[in-house]
C-alpha cells in the first residue's frame, strides 16, 4: 500500500504565499459604463466626398 504525503511548507513558502495573496487576492476596482464610452459631436458631412464622377471607373481601373 502506497501513502502519499504533502511537500513540505517552508518560511519562504509561506512569505511568497502572503505575497501573492496581497497583490492577487481581490478583483480590481469596478468601471462604471459611463467611464468607459467617449461621445464626440458629429462632423458636417462633406459634399464633395460623395459626388458622383463619370469618369471615375476610367481613373479606379485603368489608370
């Protein structure tokens, strides 16, 4: 019959454990929704943007 036993906890176990508990042992504080959208007003569209252009299939594909 086989018994397992435990690792051994040493000092610097123990001290490395309390370490990490400190830095990783509770959730971080919480973002409200209103922190994390940004509103911009909008900008006038341009008119020029989307004029059409007769001749632009001529500059896109063979030019």
């Amino acid at each position: 019959m086989t018994h397992r036993t435990e690792p051994r906890k040493t000092a610097q176990d123990t001290a490395d454990a309390a370490l990490r508990r400190d830095r990783f042992g509770k959730l971080p504080e919480r973002i409200r929704l209103e922190d994390t959208v940004e509103t911009r007003p909008a900008t006038l569209p341009d008119p020029a943007r989307d004029r059409y252009h007769a001749d632009e299939w001529l500059v896109r594909y063979c030019g």
